[in-house]
C-alpha cells in the first residue's frame, strides 16, 4: 500500500490510502498485490549492474546498455493481464498491469533475465507474484481517462500517479480510491506520434470509487458538449482546470461505468440442434509422451498394396499365357502385327508414275546428264507434294552467245 500527500492553495495538507503496489527489483522476491488493483514492479538498471564485471578502463562510471527479457516460468511470453515496457536501452524497465480474479492464491513466476548489451552477459532473478483478493473490490463505479500529454512509463511514476489520483479525488470526493489499471493508447489502437513538439503517445488510466460520480464528471453526458464532442470540439468542463495545470484530458473519451445498474446478460442455452455440448477445459498432451512404433503404418500403406499389385499381376498372367483363351488372344495379336507389317511392306514397293521433276534430264549450261533427285530406292510414301520443275527435257533451250560473235542453238 502507498501513502500519497497532497497540499492545497489554503496551505492544508490531507492524505490519502491507494491501494496500488510499487515495488523494485530483487532477486527471487515476493510481491503481494491484490486482485483488480493497478500493480506496478520497476526494474533498476541499478540494481543488475552489480551482476555484470566492472568497466574495462578504471575510474570512468559503467553505463552500460542493459535490456529486459521477463516471461512466465515455462512460457515464452508473460500472463495476459501483465505488460513491460522499457523506451532505451539506458532506461529502466517497468512490469505493469492489473491482476485477475481467477489467479487468486495462484503463486506466478515471472523470470527476469538482463542482458548487458556491451559484454553479452546475463544476469537472471525470479520475481513471485502471489495474488490476493481485495475486500473492497471491486468498487462499483469506475471512470476512464485518457491523457493526452502523458506516456505511460511516465504515468506509471509514483509521484505523476499520485498527483493524478489526488486530482482526481478533488472533482469525486470518495471515500476510498483506487488505480485500477494503466494502459497506453497504442494498445488500443493508436497511432505513433510524430517526433516532434514532445508529442505524447497517450495513456487511459481507470480508476475505482464508492460513490457516485460526480457533477462535473457528468457534464459530459450532456447534449451540449455531446454535440461539441461529435463536431470534434473540446466540450465545456468546470472541473478542467484542476487537471490542466499537469493533466491534458481528453473529456469525449471519459468512460463512466457504473457497475451498480449492469444487469446480468447471462442467457441460458438451450440446447439442441447446432449447439455442441460443452467439451470443458483444453488439457494439452503431457510432456512425457511415449514414441510411437510405424512398422505398422508401413505395413499398411507399403506391403499390403503391394501384395495386392502382386496376386493381381499373377492372375493376369496365368489367364494370359496359361489359359486357351489367353493363348488364343495373344496369336491373334500376333498375327494382327505381322499382316500389319506386311502391308506397309508392300505399300513402299509398289510402282507409280515418278514426277517429271524426278526423271534424268540435260543440264542447261553443259549439257551434261542429271541424275534424278533420289535414287530408285527412295521411298515415296514421304515425297512431298509439289517439288520444284527445273529444266524439263520438252523445254527450249536458251541460244548461247559465243565471243566470236556467232549464235548457236
């Protein structure tokens, strides 16, 4: 539990009880925080350069980068209601979030592992959640602010949170208040901001009181500023200026839940056609499992499609060659192929009319005898159908000039 103090203008001092848990890193320690209640453990860079050897040159201070891994014990990532986040290197990391009433009394091990980042080295502690239920929770009316001008390591501060709960006390007046749960806009969606102007990425921080809201967080409810809020206009807010001076809110995105007047949705199904029973809980296989024997397998998809092949094939043969009807088929294919080739035989030795292309003829310059295009032996089946006519025997010859000026025919 952490004690916050406020003071006044009128120089009058009050506090006040948060039930929110801030705690640094140790190695192996216990943490007690309570279900429904903003938890927040701050991992010191500090604190894990101690694990790392010294800085190599003497007398000059180690700032050694230093990064954070943190996981559940067994798992590669944290519990879903628990988030980390470290902006550099050179900044210490932050574990975060709002425990669930379903791991109540359910001891959770987060392994913090170091990493220096100059040397290589690591460096590994356990941190023990154990969960506690709340008396007072959950409080029936919780409100949800968005700010503007904040990141959320820098919400998560203790003293920037208690100022924001003092704020917040002032415009609600409860008797007891508690930090509910913290997260940044990019969780929900939000956009990076651009890096400039020191623009903030936003955070929605949710609180819990005992009494009803108050008028002035009502305001926003009215027409008025609804209209305002729709046109993208700051709505008017009496109480604004209590958070201004440190606090820019976002009044349309406030969420007021009054737990007081929820009604029960819960229907109960009916079952019939469509609707599977319910199977409970998903029990994954145990770690031990046994190895498992495919000779089976093998036999099965392997040898017996073989063996089938097989009989099949040996039944195919003896009706081929040892029955008489088989015999009978294989003959008359035989035959079947020998007349076939006995034709086509006979059909390349048949005589026919050779194209004039293809008969002897002169060669028109010297008179010799050309041999025809193919010999005798060429086979005509693959002759095309036209082939050139060059010089014909009925052609008339050209007259040949002689350099003695005579013409001969």
């Amino acid at each position: 539990m952490s004690h916050f103090c406020l003071f006044s203008v009128s120089y009058l001092s009050f506090c006040f009880s948060v039930y929110t848990i801030l705690s640094k890193v140790h190695s192996d320690r216990n943490v007690y925080p309570s279900a429904g209640v903003l938890f927040v453990h701050v991992l010191e860079r500090e604190y894990f350069k101690g694990e790392f050897p010294p800085y190599p040159k003497p007398g000059e201070i180690s700032n050694d980068p230093i990064t954070f891994n943190t996981n559940l014990m067994g798992y590669p990532d944290r519990p879903g209601w628990l988030r980390y986040i470290q902006r550099t290197p050179y900044s210490d990391g932050v574990l975060y979030g709002s425990p669930t009433v379903e791991n109540v009394g359910k001891p959770t091990i987060i392994e913090i592992t170091a990493y220096n980042r100059r040397t290589f080295e690591t460096a590994r502690h356990n941190l023990i959640i154990n969960i506690m239920s709340a008396e007072d929770f959950p409080l029936p009316y919780q409100a949800e602010f968005f700010i503007r001008n904040m990141n959320v390591e820098e919400m998560l501060a203790s003293e920037v949170l208690g100022d924001f709960l003092g704020a917040v006390k002032n415009v609600w007046q409860p008797e007891r208040l508690n930090a509910i749960n913290i997260t940044s806009a990019l969780d929900r969606g939000g956009r990076v901001p651009l890096p400039i102007n020191d623009m903030k990425e936003g955070v929605y921080v949710m609180v819990g009181a005992d009494v009803p809201f108050s008028s002035c967080l009502r305001e926003v409810e009215n027409p008025q500023n609804q209209l305002r809020c729709s046109q993208e206009m700051e709505p008017v807010i009496t109480c604004d200026k209590k958070f201004r001076t440190q606090f820019h809110i976002d009044w349309c995105k406030i969420s007021l839940v009054d737990n007081t007047k929820q009604v029960s949705t819960f229907q109960e199904v009916i079952r019939g056609e469509g609707i599977l029973p319910d199977g409970g809980e998903y029990k994954p296989p145990s770690d031990t499992l046994k190895s498992r024997d495919y000779y089976s397998d093998f036999l099965i998809t392997l040898a017996v499609p073989s063996a089938i092949a097989l009989v099949l094939f040996l039944i195919l043969a003896y009706i081929m060659c040892c029955r008489r009807e088989g015999v009978i088929q294989l003959v008359h294919h035989s035959a079947i192929q020998k007349s076939t080739k006995e034709l086509r035989d006979m059909s390349k030795n048949r005589e026919i009319a050779w194209p004039l292309s293809t008969l002897p003829v002169f060669h028109p310059v010297t008179g010799e005898i050309v041999p025809p295009l193919h010999t005798d032996s060429y086979d005509n089946t693959s002759m095309p159908l036209m082939q050139t006519q060059q010089n014909l025997p009925h052609q008339t010859q050209i007259p040949q000039q002689q350099s003695a000026g005579k013409w001969y025919s």
